[in-house]
C-alpha cells in the first residue's frame, strides 16, 4: 500500500468513522440563528471587543469543549467547564450569575447549548460567540496554545512557512482514553522468542517469533549499521547512527532507513529520530521525523508543533527548514506575551541550533544517503506531550509507524498492538515490531 504524508490530514482521516458515533453535528456560523431564549448571539468581532473593554473587570469567558482540546488551545483566561459537564457543575458560576459571559466552543454548537442551560439557571447576560474558536482564529486574533500546525513551502529555494495553531478537527480513536474512561480491553501477542541468526559488528540478522490469537508469526529483521558518528566536548555529547533494517513478514519485505541523533547537555537532552523509506537507491518515498527537546528536571509545559513539507528537499535540507521552523516557533512563543510560554522559546532556540548542525554533519558525512525525500513530515516537541502523542499513536499505527512512537515511548505498545493487528493483513503486531527493532525493553 501506497503510503502518503503522515500528516494531520492522514491522522484525522483514521479518526473519522468515530465521528458519526461520538461526536455531535458541526453547526455553521451561517446556521446559527439569533434566540430569544435567555441569551445572545454575537460576533468574534464584537466578543474581541468586549473582551478588551477595560470597563467589564468581571466578564468571564467560558469555553465548553472538552479537556484535550483545551490544552491544545483555548482563548486567554478562558474558564473550561464542558458542556456536558455544564449542569452539575454549575454552582461554580453562581456568583457570575449577573456579569456578562462569553460562551465559545469549537464551531458554535456546544456553545448553543451551554447558553441555553445557564438561561436556564437564570444566568442574566449570557453571550454565544458564533463560529466558536474557529471563527476566532480566522479573524486573526490570537490564541493561548503551546501547538501548531506548520506548512513548508518551496518558491525558487526561499523557505515559507504558514504557521497555525494545531486544534482537534475531529474525535480522538480512543475516546474512552480522552474522556479518563476504561480503555477496551486488548489481545496482546504472547510466547515471543527471538533468536540470532547471525551477529557481527555492524550487521545482525534476528528471528521473531510469537503468537496472536492462536497463530504464530514468524519474522525475520536485518539491522545494518552505515554510519555512525560521535563528538564529545566540554558541554555537549553529540552521537548519531544511520541504520538499514529490513524487515520480512511471510511474503512482504518492509525495507526503511532510520537516523538517530542525541545531543546530551547538563540542562537538557535533545533526541531526534528519522524514519526514511526508499523509493529507489536515489530518492526517498517519505520521511517521518521527531525530535524532541527535554529540559533538565520536571517541566509541566508541554509543546507539540506538527510540520508538514509541501516541497520535495534533500534529507539535510529536510533538518536545515526544521531548524528555520523551531526558530520561527520559539519568536512566537516568545513575543506572546505570557511568561508561561515564554518558557518554551528557550527550547525551541535549542532544536533549531542542533538541527542545523545535523544538516551540516548529514551534507559532509553522510553523502551517499543525502537523497531527495518527496513526502516529508516532523513533529516537535518540548518536552515529550505524552496525552497529546496517546491521540497520535494509534492512528500512526494504522499507517506502520507504530514502532516508531513505540521506540520513544514503550507503554503504548500494548494498545497499538490490537490496533495494528486489526487493520493490517500482515497481522504483525505492533509489540512485536518494536520488540525486533530493539524498542523494547
């Protein structure tokens, strides 16, 4: 099967027959019609005004979505209570009961809702902004979010970026998990062996071996190391590695090239992986790339930043825009205007200097494999958004990426494992796939 950009479009699209189960109608701005019913409708324009009206010091903004699209963006100083949640939490808005609210979701439906049920409980000033945060965004005004959604663009070799937050555009896979609900229960593969074939210095040959429902798999992975690189200075630990695993499954071949980079400083460790899958000895298919900036201690603010390249670039091209992009991103964090975000431009200034130093080292030693990439996508994080990446994982595992986030983050092998073993006809579960590639513990 044909494998397109692991984008967000690819995401949502695993995620749409969710939709018409869970999720309710999408209302246009258009739709909407003013009600005599308690409260009214405004305008983004007219909420941006009242909003900046020094004169209304008790107005509350009120968003009623769900949690995971809060933390993913959400108007500044906006309350969140969802909309489901709205009736038995009402006694904590009891003393806003006469003081105007703005009430905002995603596109203007919710919101309705949430209007009509505190007329109900005789809220006096009640206001509905139409089109929802959506709406906000279109009219330029800006957004409390640590995620975006960036588009490169190749115009006669000038870099241009479109930069926008990142917001849910439809129902996560795992609603249950979203919601703090019990996920389903999952098959997991059992009696996995593995056995060496064949072992030398930079080259092994492996069989895996392990049950799903009563039948066996066999599994055969061939890991090649092409290059390897190592730079140790008073400050910083730099080590990079370029490996060729080819993986066969009964009949099927998957063959991909993977790049592993690490940057290890006593104030932060910064990790950058490459999955690269060859179209021919020249040119790469597509290219899937995370990297991740962790600072030293426990950080609370988590970035997630999903690049998307619209132009064919060379592999360290691909980490040259990558570093132009984490730049671009740490300005915005840090013209905000809120010191909580401002904390993430430190970060993002990081990976944009050892991303650049990658594509020097990738440009000079590693020549031979500096090939053309047609597909390219990148997520980047500061530090490592694990809720964020749970609604990210299993649909990753729908397109054979799984192992990927499962090198990273192991504990979601189990889930993808079921996932993977449903929606693929190689029955090759996603445990397993990370157990061979040396992903688990």
């Amino acid at each position: 099967m044909k494998v397109r950009k692991m984008t967000v479009s690819i995401i949502l699209v695993t995620m749409l027959l969710m939709v018409f189960v869970l999720m309710p109608p999408v209302v246009a701005e258009e739709q909407v019609q003013p009600l005599n019913e308690g409260f009214r409708n405004i305008t983004v324009d007219v909420a941006y005004g009242m909003m900046t009206d020094d004169s209304l010091q008790d107005l509350v903004i009120l968003d009623v979505r769900y949690q995971y699209e809060y933390e993913m963006g959400h108007l500044y100083d906006a309350v969140l209570i969802p909309y489901d949640e709205l009736e038995t939490r009402i006694v904590e808005l009891e003393e806003y009961v006469n003081d105007e609210i703005i009430v905002y979701c995603r596109s203007g439906y919710r919101s309705q809702i949430a209007c009509q049920i505190l007329a109900e409980h005789n809220f006096t000033k009640v206001c509905n902004m139409l089109g929802g945060i959506l709406a906000w965004i279109e009219a330029g005004y800006s957004i409390y979010t640590t995620s975006h959604h960036i588009i490169v663009n190749m115009e006669e070799e000038e870099i241009l970026l479109q930069i926008e937050p990142l917001l849910p555009h439809l129902e996560p896979i795992c609603v249950p998990c979203v919601l703090n609900q019990s996920c389903p229960s999952v098959n997991e593969p059992s009696n996995i062996t593995f056995t060496m074939l064949e072992q030398e210095e930079n080259h092994t040959v492996t069989l895996l071996t392990y049950d799903v429902n009563g039948t066996t798999f066999d599994v055969t992975i061939a890991h090649a190391l092409l290059w390897s690189y190592n730079e140790v200075t008073d400050e910083l630990n730099r080590t990079a590695s370029f490996i060729s695993t080819e993986i066969t499954a009964e009949d099927m071949t998957l063959q991909f090239y993977s790049l592993s980079y690490m940057g290890q400083h006593k104030e932060y460790n910064l990790t950058l992986y490459t999955m690269l899958t060859p179209l021919n000895s020249e040119t790469y298919n597509s290219s899937f790339t995370i990297m991740n900036y962790a600072p030293a201690g426990k950080s609370e603010l988590v970035s997630l930043e999903i690049v998307e390249f619209n132009s064919s670039v060379t592999l360290s091209q691909q980490y040259a825009i990558l570093g132009k992009v984490a730049k671009e991103v740490g300005k915005i964090y840090e013209k905000s205007g809120d010191e909580t975000l401002q904390q993430l431009a430190k970060g993002y200034y990081t990976m944009e200097k050892e991303a650049k130093y990658l594509s020097k080292l990738v440009e000079k030693q590693l020549q031979e494999y500096n090939g053309e990439i047609l597909n390219g996508s990148a997520v980047l994080m500061d530090p490592e958004p694990l809720c964020t990446l749970c609604q990210l994982a299993c649909p990753l595992a729908a397109i054979g990426a799984c192992w990927l986030v499962c090198w990273l983050f192991w504990p979601m092998c189990v889930y993808c494992a079921t996932l993977m073993f449903y929606l693929t006809e190689l029955g090759l579960g996603c445990m397993a796939a990370c157990a061979l590639l040396g992903a688990c513990p």
